[in-house]
C-alpha cells in the first residue's frame, strides 16, 4: 500500500518543481541570463570563426583630441586619440527574442577574444584610461571604444621652425595574425576621417590640418602578408609667440644697425653704438637659446638666420672701426695717394651719385699754395729792402768803419731782419698745420667716400638675406 501511495504522489509532485524552476528563471534579469548564455562555454583563446577560413575583418578609426607634445629632441609624438574597432565574432550571437529582446550588451574584454592590433611607432606607455568593456550586439558585431594616450616616434622636420607642419604616422597592424586571418579596413570614408576636427582641442601650440588615411599590405622576407592601417597626423605650429618673441627683437636690431651708419663717420659714437648692438644680440642669443629645438638631425633655419645676422653685426663693426681708424691721427698719415683719389673721389662718387669734392679740395689747395708764394716773395723783398738798401751800405757793414749814425741805421736794420726771421718761422708753423688740416680734410673725404660705399654694400647684403629667406619660407609653403 505504501509503494502505491508512492507512486501516485510523485508525478503530482513534479510539475510543481518544473514550475518552480521557470519561474525563478523567468524572474532572473535578461542581461545575467544573456551573460551567462555567451560566456558559459566561449573560448577567447581562439580565432572567434566556425570555419577557420574565414577572415576576420576588423575595422578601425580614429580621431584626434589633442597634442600633448612634440619633442625635436627625443623625435617623439604625444597625441591623445579616440580609438574604434569593430569586428564580427560569430560565437557571440543570440535571439533577442529568448531575451526579453535584448538587442545589445556590454562584456568585459577580458572575457573575450580582442584582435592583436598595435601601433608599430609605440615608444612607450601613455597614460591612457582603462575601459574595461566592449559593446556586442545580437549579430555578433563587437565594438570596442577607448581613448589612448599614445607616444610613438615620429621624424621630425624643424628646418622651417616656427613655421614647420609636421607630418606623422600612426601605423595600425596585427602583431601576429595574417592577413588571410585578420584584415583591417576603414570604418568611415577617407574624407570624413581627414576633416575631422570635432573633438579636437585647437587651444594648444599645435593646429591639427587633417588626417590622412592609408591601406597597405607589407610583407617580411618574402613571407605571409600583414595587413596595416596608416593614419598620417598632419599638425602645424602656430607661430605668433615665436615671431613676436624671436624674429621681431633681432628685427628690430637689425633695423638700428642700419641707422647707426648714419651717424657721422668721424664720430667715435658710432663704434660705441655698434658694440652695444653687438652686445645686446648677443645676450638676446644666449635668452632664445632654450627656445630653439635642439636635433642631432640638423638646425633649424631661424638658427641660421640668427648666425648670420650676428655675423652681419660684427661685419658692421669691424666696418666701422675701419672708418674711425682712416679719418683719426691724419697727423700720422702722408697724403692720400693719387690711386685712391682716382678710385674714390672720382670714380665712386659717380657711381654712388655722390657731390665731387675732389674740385672744392683742388681749389683749396691752389688758394693756399698761390698765398704762400705771394707770401714768400713780399717777405724776400722787404727782408733785401730792410737788410741790404744801398750797396755801398752792404760793402760798410761787410769791411768798412761806419759813422755813428750809418751805425744806428744798420743795427735798425738788424734788429727788422731778427723781426722778419721769427714771422718767418710762425709762418712755417702755420703753413704746416695748414697743411696737416689738407692732409686731415682729403682722408676725411676719403673716409666719407668709403663709408658710404660700404653702408651701401651692407644694405646690399642685408636685403639680399632677406630675400633669400623670404624665397626659402615661401618655396617651402608652397611645397
């Protein structure tokens, strides 16, 4: 009796479990069920295919969010970038019917297979946050979201600095995979990657241009196939600091020196004024030596132009030295030779549309050399009046006796010529400095002639410099 009792109570008792069962199942939340549905029996150490000849495509993108820093001098990149992969995984689909039609939902990536996909310029570890999930949807569509700080190598030109655009690479490639089992491609067209400057943040030194994108397949000693992914970063300096802070002061500079040739060239004013120009170059070098990117690659152009100006400094110098020395202490100096009268007072000055004073220097001479003959001649003649009037006067003063009164005449006549003799002597000290002055004055108007014609060279090379950078700065923008 009691193994019949038994047996009628057990089936009765088994629809209750079953409905026990279902209903705990029915009140558990769809994303716990889902969740334990995919990853109850998923392998993330596989390839996620059924058929192992089937490739897996991965799409990516990228945006730009900001430059963190370039070094010149370590040849090295900082970007912030936002990072997209999409990819298919065939064991991670679901009926959305069966769960409450959940269409989407996000898994912990470390629970799942992740594509080998690194950037080969990776020089060290950013900062980057950690996301630890990925979104999949009910196709088995993963898409894997994370921002990167990302530092990887890049070449860097600073020839043109400040003026310099940048252009560097972000090489995206499996490590290991083939490119029969992973292939990369694009997840939006070419031209909404290049122009996209959404998130970017411009307030910085750096002006993202675009960002150019690029497929290609490489491959290594002849073996299997890789396929990469090549985003060009293309940033351009902003150089409105640099300009103002380093090639408007050297301008400026510059522009003094040249007004400095206008002070006179018998001035020792103007030597002081160039070596306190020199100076304060100099010092201005030594500020803005920081501020210059150093490369073991090569030196920046404004390096050189920084060179060459100091170089036309000390040019304008030793130029100005050379004035002062040739217009001081003539008394030291003979005359100017005839060669260089030719050469200067006569041909440069009609060739730097200069006045002759050639002629005012001519008559000058003449005056005073037709003064001092009528000189000489009417103090001969008053000497041979005062010394020797009468010949028989001559012949009682050279062996005769003389009477008291002839005697007084000819002691007179002594005593005039002692007179005669000593303005005869100021008169040579006259003449001489006289002379010294011409000697002063035809150096003087040598030295003229040779600072204008040196001031002129000068600008010459100085604009030429100019126009030279100017070619260069504007053949590069161009290019």
């Amino acid at each position: 009796c009691r193994v019949a009792l038994d047996k009628l109570l057990l089936p009765s008792s088994r629809p209750g479990t079953r409905q026990r069962g279902q209903t705990a199942e029915s009140t558990e939340p769809a994303l716990r069920r889902l969740s334990r549905y995919l990853l109850a029996h998923y392998q993330k150490g596989t390839r996620p295919v059924r058929d192992w000849r089937t490739t897996t495509n991965v799409t990516i993108d990228l945006m730009v969010y900001a430059i963190l820093g370039v070094d010149e001098k370590n040849q090295v990149l900082t970007t912030y970038i936002w990072y997209r992969q999409h990819w298919t995984d065939e064991f991670l689909r679901w009926d959305p019917v069966r769960f409450d039609n959940l269409t989407q939902i996000s898994l912990p990536m470390e629970n799942i297979w992740v594509p080998d996909i690194l950037i080969n310029e990776f020089v060290d570890v950013g900062k980057s946050p950690h996301v630890p999930y990925v979104y999949v949807d009910h196709h088995g569509e993963v898409q894997n979201l994370k921002p990167i700080q990302v530092m990887t190598a890049c070449s860097l030109d600073i020839y043109n600095f400040p003026f310099d655009v940048q252009n560097c690479s972000l090489t995206f490639t499996s490590w290991l995979h083939h490119i029969r089992d992973v292939n990369l491609s694009l997840w939006r067209q070419p031209e909404l990657v290049k122009f996209d400057r959404s998130i970017f943040m411009n307030q910085g030194e750096w002006e993202l241009l675009y960002v150019l994108s690029h497929f290609q397949e490489f491959s290594v000693k002849s073996s299997d196939s890789y396929a990469e992914m090549k985003f060009y970063v293309v940033i351009r300096r902003r150089p409105l600091f640099y300009t103002v802070s380093l090639l408007l002061p050297s301008i400026f500079l510059m522009v003094m020196d040249i007004v400095g040739f206008y002070l006179p060239p018998n001035s020792g004013e103007r030597v002081s004024f160039k070596i306190t120009l020199l100076l304060g170059y100099s010092v201005f070098l030594i500020i803005v030596s920081d501020t210059l990117p150093a490369t073991a690659v090569g030196t920046p152009l404004i390096g050189t132009y920084f060179v060459v100006c100091m170089a036309l400094l000390v040019v304008s110098l030793t130029e100005t030295i050379l004035i002062v020395r040739l217009v001081h202490k003539q008394d030291l100096q003979p005359h100017v030779p005839g060669w260089v009268k030719r050469l200067l007072l006569e041909r440069a000055t009609v060739l730097l549309c200069i006045r002759d004073r050639k002629k005012f220097t001519q008559s000058r001479t003449q005056s005073s050399d037709i003064s001092r003959q009528v000189e000489n001649s009417d103090s001969t003649a008053k000497l041979n009046h005062y010394s020797c009037k009468d010949p028989r006067e001559c012949e009682v003063v050279g062996g005769t006796r003389p009477t008291p009164a002839f005697a007084a005449q000819v002691e007179g006549s002594l005593l005039l010529h002692g007179v005669l003799r000593e303005v005869t002597a100021i008169r040579q000290v006259l003449e001489e400095r006289e002379q010294f002055r011409d000697v002063a004055h035809e150096w003087l108007q040598v030295g003229y002639v040779l600072d204008v014609l040196l001031f002129r060279a000068y600008l010459v090379a100085v604009l030429a410099y100019s126009v030279t950078l100017g070619t260069l700065w504007s053949v590069w923008r161009d290019a």
